[in-house]
C-alpha cells in the first residue's frame, strides 16, 4: 500500500514546475488532453446552473 503512495510523492516530484499545458494525459481510451484544458473541463460541470426566479411564488 505504501509503494502507491511513493509514486505518487514520486511523480509529484518529477512534475513540479512543468507548466500545466505542457502535461498529456489520457484517460480511458480518449485522446489525450493537456492538463490545462482537463482542469476547465472539470470545473466547467462542477458548477451548479443558476436557475431564474421561482415562477409559482408570489413576490
């Protein structure tokens, strides 16, 4: 369990200071994306959609 946890600490290493859109990565069997525009995907469906005015309140 610990060698998962040292590769990581490993990786995390190598990949320090490498600006985002220069990292690919793939998940699955999608093309491979830069880090950059991975992390805008994500945060674009983290958001909740704003809803308008509740219609069948009275104001």
């Amino acid at each position: 369990m610990g060698k998962g946890k040292d590769m990581g600490e490993e990786l995390s290493g190598m990949l320090r200071g490498v600006p985002p859109q220069n990292i690919l990565i793939a998940f699955d069997d999608k093309p491979a994306k830069s880090l950059a525009d991975h992390v805008k995907e994500q945060e674009k469906k983290s958001i909740p959609k704003k809803h308008g005015p509740r219609r069948d309140r009275e104001r």
